[in-house]
C-alpha cells in the first residue's frame, strides 16, 4: 500500500517562509499528478497548488506569486515553497498523488502537516 509522507509544517510569523516535502513509499510507481490541498479550521480542503509536469503546473489564485511547486521525478517528491506567508495560510496541508494501480490512477493522500501563520 503506497503512502505519502509529509514534512516540514510548523509555526511562522506572517511574512516568513516554510518549504513543504512530501515522499512517496514506494519507488517502483508510475505517478501522474502531484500536490498540495490545504484544510483551513472549519473549512473545506481546496487545492493549493499541482503539478504534472513543468507545462501543467496550477496554483490557487490566494497563493499564486507566493509558493512554488516543484517535484523530483525520479524520487517521486513533491515539495511546496511557501513564501511572504499569510494568517490566512494557516492550515493542514495534504500531498496527493495520482498513482497507477491494477489500469487505473487512484489518488493517495497524505495524513497532512500542520501550517499556523501567526503575527
């Protein structure tokens, strides 16, 4: 059973930055898209930013300027750069990929990491 591993959440005062990882379990998949949802307190989880490759790259419009996504293919990471942070940033943030299995992409999620913006 895949897993996805993140890391790199924490506390940071507004305006600072924190870089997001994420790892897949296993070497030996085939992954499509990659990326970050975030879950505000109380809030529905909305996407933050994907990738799929270096032309199919998509950012919430609240972050765009602001984070960067990026992905190592070859270790099956994904990593989320989040700069000139935002209270409203604050979240639990869930990688995600789209992996191959038995003919078909089934999405896997992360258990999440925590992101507090504080000021």
């Amino acid at each position: 059973q895949e897993q996805l591993v993140e890391s790199g959440g924490g506390s940071v005062q507004v305006g600072g930055s924190l870089t997001l990882s994420c790892a897949a379990s296993e070497s030996r998949i085939v992954v499509n898209t990659m990326g970050w949802h975030r879950q505000a307190p109380g809030k529905q989880r909305d996407l933050v930013a994907t990738i799929r490759n270096a032309r199919a790259i998509k950012y919430a419009d609240s972050v765009k300027g602001r984070f960067t996504v990026s992905r190592d293919y070859a270790k099956n990471t994904v990593s989320l750069e989040m700069n000139n942070l935002k209270a409203e940033d604050t979240g639990v943030y869930y990688c995600y990929a789209e992996i191959w299995k038995s003919g078909s992409w089934v999405e896997y999620w992360g258990k999440g990491t925590l992101v507090t913006v504080s000021s």
